[in-house]
C-alpha cells in the first residue's frame, strides 16, 4: 500500500520548443522572475540585433559547455535563441542532458520573432 514510490523528489523537466508568439508570453510572464534569455549566436550577431534583456552566450564558442554548467540548472527558468532555431536545438538538447528543470527554445529563432513584428534591441 505504499504509494509514494513515484513522488520521491523527481522534478519533470519542461523542456520544449515554442512559438515566437508563445516565447513572448513565456518573457512577459516570467520577467523578473528568474528568468534568463540566452541569444546563442556570436557575438557580431548579437551586437546586429538581439531580444531585449537577452544574455549572450556564444554555443560555438570552446567555454560554452563550462559557462552552462556555472548556471543554475534548478531555479531559474530558460528562454534560448539563435538566428533559425539549428543552434538552439543543439544547446535545448545539451541543457536538457544536464539537468536543467525550464527551457523553452524559440523555435526558428530570432527571424521568426521578427516575422512576427517583434522588436529587437541594437
């Protein structure tokens, strides 16, 4: 009669790929609530054009596994981007190999947040 087996601290993962429109409400609702922005692009497409409050962390870069591993991979919610959606399919796949709880990926990245009217920050 034990039914606690399952409920032993196991915390599901909510890892997906969303939306330009569904990635903007993801922001709009965690701003200031742990939430991190990750542009996965280098740097000189950073500078281009990114989504406000964004963080750069270059994925082609040689630290980049290391500089994931030094980010909080429980408490903090994760939206992830690059310029089409191949690169942060990489990184959703690396951060979920790792433990991280929330990371939501946009799909087709930062062109679809502008095909969708959305503003970005030089």
């Amino acid at each position: 009669n034990n039914n606690n087996t399952n409920s032993r601290n196991i915390i599901q993962q909510d890892i997906k790929t969303i939306s330009a429109s569904e990635f903007k409400n993801f922001i709009n609702q965690n701003l200031g609530h742990d939430l991190v922005i990750l542009d996965v692009r280098t740097p000189e497409e950073y500078v281009s054009g990114h989504i406000h409050n964004s963080v750069l962390m270059n994925c082609c870069d040689p630290s980049f596994v290391s500089d994931l591993n030094k980010l909080d991979k429980k408490n903090k919610k994760y939206g992830i981007y690059c310029n089409s959606g191949n690169r942060s399919k990489s990184v959703l796949s690396i951060m979920r190999q790792k433990g991280f709880i929330h990371v939501y990926e946009l799909k087709g990245g930062i062109r679809a947040w502008i095909d969708s009217g959305y503003e970005i920050e030089v």
